[in-house]
C-alpha cells in the first residue's frame, strides 16, 4: 500500500472516518489497529517482528522504571539496546556479512561452504528501531517516563504514517501528542490535502520521471558517456530529494488528519551553504537522532579521554569534532544500506565534513569571514555544496562500488562525449523543466517570497487555488505509475 | 462549526468543479491535437497504420508531395497487432469515406510481441469516449483504472501523447532518429544472443488476417509495407525470415485488394540507412517514402477501386 496509490487514499479516508465517528476512547485502539493492518498490507510476519520489538522494549522500559538505581537501570537499557539491534543487524546485515566473507574467503583461495540466507528486510525496521532506541535512552536519561498504556507505546513504535521511512519521531514529541485528544478541525483537514497533493507531485511527476533517466543509467554505466553520467548525477539528486520529501510530505499530511504533528525531515537543503548547514537541513530527523544518541555522547566520551588542551598540536576540541564526526557518518552510512557504497558514501561525508572543517578554520584565521558571507560567495558556497552532495549520492545510488568509481572517473574524462537523452526525449526534457520550475519554486521560498505574499490575502487565494490546481492537473496529466519510495529499503 | 462546515464544503466543491473543468477543458484541447496529429477526420486518401517501425520508416509529408493526395499517419510505439486492429476500425469508423489505400507496416518479428509493452493499449486512452476504443480498453484494463480514466480525462494522457498532440497543433509531423547503428556492437550483442526471435503466435496471425478480411471487405486497398530492417538481423533465422515473408505473399493471391512492398531487397544490407536494427535513420526514410511513393503510384492510385 503505497501512499500515493488510490487503495492508501481509500484506506486513509476509512480511518479517518472511523477516527471521528466511533466514541474517543477508541481512537487510540483505531490507529494502532490501522498501523498494524498498513504495516501487515506488505507481509504479515513483519507485523509479528514489529509486535515481538514493541513487547521487548515495553517490558524493558517497564523493568528499568521501577529500578532506582542507576547500574540496574542502564542494565536494562543495554539489555534493550541489544535485543532491538541484533534484530536489526540480523534483518539487515546477516548477508552482508556472509557474502563479505566469502568474498575475502575468495581473495585468499579458500571455498568455505558458506552460502547467503537471503533473508528478507522487514520494511521500516531501521525507522523504528531506532525510534525505540531513542525511547529507551530518553526513559534512561529521565527526559521522559516510562509509557504504561501499552496502546499508547505499541502506536509510537507502529503510527502508520511514519513506520515505512519516518521521521524518526521522538519519544518527548510524539508521545504526548498521541496520548492527547484531537477534534475534528476543517483547517487541518485542508492542509493536510495540501500537503499530501505536493508530496504526491513530487514523488509521481517529478522523482519518478527522474527515474525513467536515472535507472537504465546506472544500472550500466559502463556504457555511458561522461556527460550523460553527469545529467544522471544531477537528475539523481532531484529525484532522490523529491522522492524523500514527497514521501515525507504524504507522512506528515497523514499524520497531521488525525491532528498528530510529526518532524519536517527537510528544509531545501540544496539551499545548504556549508556540509553541515546541508545535514540539518536533509532528513533532519535521522541528523537529529544521530546528533543526539551518537555525536553528542561520542564527544562527551572522547572529551573525558582528552584532558590536555594539545595533542599533536591539534586543539583537543578539533580531536574530538573529528572523532564524533567520523563515529557518527560511518554509522549513518552502514545504517543507510548493507553495501560498501554506502559505507564509503558515509565516509565521503567525514572527508566533506574535515575540509569544512579546515575551510573555516582557514577563512578565520585568513580574517576573510566577512567576505565569506558576501551574497555572490554565499551563492558560489551553495553551488559547491550541492556538487559535492551529488558527487557523494553517486557512490549511494551505484550498485557496486566498481560502478561508483567508474562513474567518477567518466565525470572528471569525459565531459565533452555525446549525451544520452534517454528512452524519451521528451520525457528527458520535461525533466529538465521540472527541476528547473522546482529550483525557481524553492529560490522564491529561500527568500521568503511566499510567506511574504500570504498576507496579501487577496493574491495568496487566487495563488493558492491556481496553485493546488496546477499540482492536481499536474499528477493526473503526468504523473508517472507509482514505483517504491527509496527510502523504503533502509 | 456547522457555518464553518458549510462554507468548507462550498469551497471543496468549487475546487473540485473548477478541477473537472480544466480537466475537460485540457483533454479536449489535448484529443484535438492528437486528431490533427494522426490525421483522423481529417478525410486522407492514403492511412499509415503501424508502430515505431513504420513511423520512423514513411514521412507523412514527403509522401503527400509525391503522390499528390492527403496522408494520415496513425503510427504508435509499441503497436500491437490488436492494437493496430482498433485504430484501423477506429479511423474508418469516424472517416472512411474517402480512403483508397491503408499502409499496414509488417515485419518478421511481429508475431511475437513479447518485447511490446502489454499496456500498450494507454496510447489509446485519449480517445476513449470512442465506441469502438471504448470496448477494446474495457476488456483490456482492471475496472478500477477504466472508471479513473473514464472519470479523471487527464489521466489517459501522457508526456508523449501530450507532446504529440501539440505537434498536431503546430503541424510538425516529423519522426526523426538521427546517427547510424554501430554494427560493430550490434554484431557482438546479436552473438550474446541479444535479440528476439521470429516465430508466429497463430493467435496473432488470425487477428493480423481478419484485420486484412475486415479492411479488404471494406473495398479499400491494402498494402502491407516491410520497412526494411538491418540484414545482419534478417540473417540470424534465414528460414523463419524466409517463411514469414512467403505468408506476407501468400495474402496477396488469397485477397483480391492486397499488395505485398518487401523493401528489404536492395536497403537492409545498407547500414548507413539504420539508426538501430529495426529503426531508419532520416536517409533512410527518404530513400523509402520515395519508393513507397512509386509503389503506391503503381499499384493502388491508378489502378483504384473505388
């Protein structure tokens, strides 16, 4: 059940409805048994994974809030901590590991009998898992209190809306919101049509159409020239943004029907002036969740471990920045896929972030911070950042690490060859147009333009509906069949 | 609330009639262009029916210059020989009246459509309030999509459909594919066995000759035209190329109106003339209106039978 299918709109109005004709109380048991139903839609057994985690964790949750000593608490946490991640290290990175080894076993000329377990990923399982990581340490850290209703926790760890590819939602956001009731308001109802009608723009006309581009082009880049290597590049870029964010605006439209607010995941982030100006603005939940449960203690750690001001003749501060930083995207990274490529699409980051790092500390010492905020400086800043977090989608989107390295090759060879323009010309170019109204769309909204233009109320009506039209017309004239969002196999 | 609820409905009601409307307003702008582009009702002497094969292969302007008399090209990628049957009753369904030859483009490998799109039967969408097309997509689609389509009239167009129909508009008729196939590669992939095979489906040469029973009970001449394809592909099943070709003949003894133009002689072995295999580049297109052209003079235009 996908969100931009007609069976999720039908599915979704039937909730709805049932959310606000049947008696209060029952609410909370309507969404989690619309969560369950949603969830199970893909295979029944991931329902039995996600209902053995919930259980697990509710109990460890229950365990460590009645212990008053800190040691017995922790136990628990970690007790919890390793049930959730094994299961998702099982699910997620089992052949990974095997096929790594027989890959070694290979190099070294040995045969074992070993042979991969093909086991499938229970969509979603690393959203809620760590979402339920994040719980557990909040319970642990006292930033909130045990959840004794079991509905109530059970509908944190399943919310339909958010279990496919989130947000992360948090422990001190999410669950007093779903322990709060939410009357019927009309606003609410039309804002979030809004929201789910420019999800579903981006992610039919806009990502999938990149697709038809990006696929065939990646899928064989060894017969393609440079310069068509680098129209995917680019497109690839858009259509990952798009399908993301579509996605995300769809969850957050869903969620927002039943007056639940989940965390915006983006904030243009092609708008982003500095690598890590671009993580808080791309999947913020997830640079969120890691600032919070990784980075931050990882610092603090290795902060306890560094007492002298020096080392090296590094500051300690620099030391321990650089350690956080390559702990938390070689994480982010391994957490994105069971692949080299996005383990060294992880590590591409940590280089991007040390050069940030130095970059600024050169502009500083060099007293050029002044230039360096210059509008035509801050523009040329933008247009680096995006190259760079394009050149890094290359080593996500290759299917092996042999293809990403090709591809880089070809970009920086091979520029000037003849370009591919795709299975349709045409399509190819409405690509072209749709990027270029999407980027013209977000330069007005990076300058406030449309915010600016709701208070003249009579422009923002007329605007308003042309707009909502536009988009509506926009997904049944070209909007392209629905295939799976990316983000679902993380 | 109860105001409150009024005046939301009235404005969610309004949205959606002023959607319906644009909505109308866009296909019928759009199902007028296709019309103008594939020339239906626009009363042709000569109808060019085919998919990408014979789109690529016959410019539909040339062939009006030669020959004098007004062409309609009603040519879709990916065709299939159903397919091909609804657009030919389509188009005399609507306009037949002054229609003295069909070009029907055949090759060997049209009898085994596993490599054609199964939904080809979308590019017909467009003209869905037809009778005929009606039918045909109701049997084709889930009844969920047949009632979206027949509902939201937007949603049976696409990107190419969209950009077609403004080609209508603006009379722009050319297909053109430039470059040359590389024969080189093509030789190594044929060697990988990269490519289909000919056999005939005898379900689709049944409906292939009703269609030629329906069109020749019509009185109209048929031609069926073999817009030629690369040798070093012809060659690959020499057997099955031959027998295939032999059935094409077989047609013109057993039906009064039909002509067999096999142009493959004397074109498929020049290479420069391909874009692909199966696909002409713009020379070779002229080379093959021009002898289209002859053919028709020859056989159809003097000789009619109306």
């Amino acid at each position: 059940m996908l969100f931009a299918s007609p069976i999720y709109l039908c599915f979704l109005a039937g909730v709805f409805l049932a959310y606000n004709i049947l008696p209060q109380k029952w609410r909370i048991y309507i969404l989690l048994a619309a969560s369950y139903i949603f969830y199970c839609w893909l295979d029944w057994r991931f329902g039995l994974i996600l209902g053995g985690m919930t259980l697990f964790n509710y109990f460890c949750s229950y365990l460590m809030s009645v212990q008053i000593e800190k040691a017995s608490r922790k136990r628990y946490l970690q007790l919890s901590l390793l049930g959730s991640l094994l299961v998702l290290i099982y699910f997620k990175y089992t052949d990974f590991f095997i096929e790594s080894c027989i890959d070694i076993s290979h190099v070294l000329d040995v045969h074992p009998n070993i042979h991969l377990l093909n086991i499938i990923l229970p969509v979603g399982i690393s959203f809620y898992t760590f979402q339920v990581v994040g719980y557990m340490t909040d319970v642990y850290r006292g930033s909130v209190t045990h959840e004794k209703n079991f509905a109530t926790f059970a509908l944190f760890m399943s919310f339909f809306p958010q279990i496919l590819a989130g947000p992360i939602g948090r422990s001190t956001t999410l669950l007093p919101q779903l322990r709060e009731n939410h009357p019927l308001d009309l606003n609410r109802i039309t804002d979030s049509g809004k929201q789910f009608l420019i999800g579903m723009f981006k992610k039919l006309v806009i990502a999938d159409r990149l697709a038809m581009f990006v696929d065939p082009v990646f899928a064989n880049p060894f017969s393609h020239s440079g310069s068509t290597l680098a129209m995917a590049t680019v497109f690839y870029a858009f259509q990952i943004y798009c399908d993301f964010s579509g996605y995300t605006d769809m969850a957050l439209a869903s969620a927002n029907l039943f007056g639940i607010k989940l965390q915006p995941n983006f904030n243009l982030p092609y708008f982003a002036d500095s690598i890590s100006d671009f993580w808080k603005r791309w999947h913020i939940s997830l640079s969120m969740w890691l600032r919070d449960y990784i980075y931050t203690p990882i610092a603090w750690m290795t902060s306890r471990k560094l007492p002298k001001a020096r080392y090296f003749g590094f500051k300690s501060e620099t030391l321990i920045y650089l350690t956080a930083v390559t702990v938390t995207f070689s994480l982010c990274g391994f957490w994105h896929g069971a692949n080299w490529t996005f383990i060294f699409w992880g590590f591409a980051y940590v280089l991007l972030f040390a050069t940030g790092f130095f970059v600024n500390f050169l502009v500083k010492s060099a007293g050029l911070k002044r230039l360096w905020k210059k509008p035509p400086v801050r523009i040329l800043r933008i247009l680096f950042v995006f190259c760079m977090t394009s050149l890094a989608w290359v080593l996500f989107r290759a299917n092996t690490l042999e293809d990403g390295l090709y591809i880089y090759k070809k970009l920086f060879t091979d520029l000037s060859s003849q370009m591919y323009t795709g299975a349709s010309s045409v399509s190819t170019f409405l690509s072209v147009l749709l990027i270029a109204g999407l980027v013209l769309y977000q330069v007005f909204e990076y300058n406030g333009f449309w915010e600016r233009q709701k208070q003249n109320r009579k422009f923002s009506l007329v605007f308003s509906w042309s707009f909502y039209l536009f988009l509506l017309v926009g997904v049944s004239l070209l909007g392209v069949s629905s295939s799976r969002f990316i983000y679902f196999k993380f | 609330m109860l105001k409150n609820l009024s005046t939301w409905s009235i404005k969610v009601i309004l949205f959606i009639i002023l959607f319906f409307l644009l909505d109308f307003s866009i296909s019928v702008f759009l199902v007028g262009g296709l019309m103008r582009y594939y020339g239906i009702g626009t009363h042709p002497e000569i109808l060019i029916i085919g998919h990408s094969h014979l789109m690529l292969g016959v410019d539909k302007e040339l062939l009006e210059n030669k020959t004098k008399l007004r062409v309609a090209k009603y040519t879709r990628e990916g065709a299939t020989i159903e397919d091909r049957a609804i657009m030919i009753r389509q188009f005399l369904n609507k306009d037949s009246s002054k229609i003295r030859v069909i070009v029907y483009g055949v090759d060997a490998w049209m009898f085994n459509e596993e490599k054609l799109s199964e939904n080809s039967y979308k590019m017909l969408l467009p003209f869905l309030s037809d009778t005929i097309v009606q039918d045909y997509i109701k049997n084709k689609c889930s009844s969920f999509e047949y009632h979206k389509n027949f509902l939201i009239k937007t949603t049976r167009f696409d990107e190419l459909l969209v950009s077609s129909a403004f080609r209508g508009y603006l009379s722009k008729w050319t297909n053109l594919k430039f470059g040359q196939v590389d024969t080189i590669s093509l030789k190594k992939d044929l060697l990988k066995g990269k490519h289909e095979s000919i056999k005939v489906d005898p379900e689709k040469w049944k409906s292939f000759e009703k269609t030629v029973n329906y069109i020749n009970s019509k009185n109209i001449r048929l031609v069926l035209l073999y817009v030629p394809t690369i040798s070093i592909y012809n060659n690959l099943d020499s057997v099955n190329f031959k027998a295939i070709n032999d059935k094409f003949v077989s047609l013109e003894s057993k039906y009064q109106y039909v002509k067999y133009v096999d142009l493959n002689p004397g074109l498929s072995t020049h290479y420069e003339l391909f874009y692909d295999p199966i696909h002409l580049n713009p020379s070779g297109q002229k080379i093959v209106t021009k002898m289209l052209s002859t053919h028709l003079k020859k056989y159809c235009i003097t000789d009619s039978i109306k």
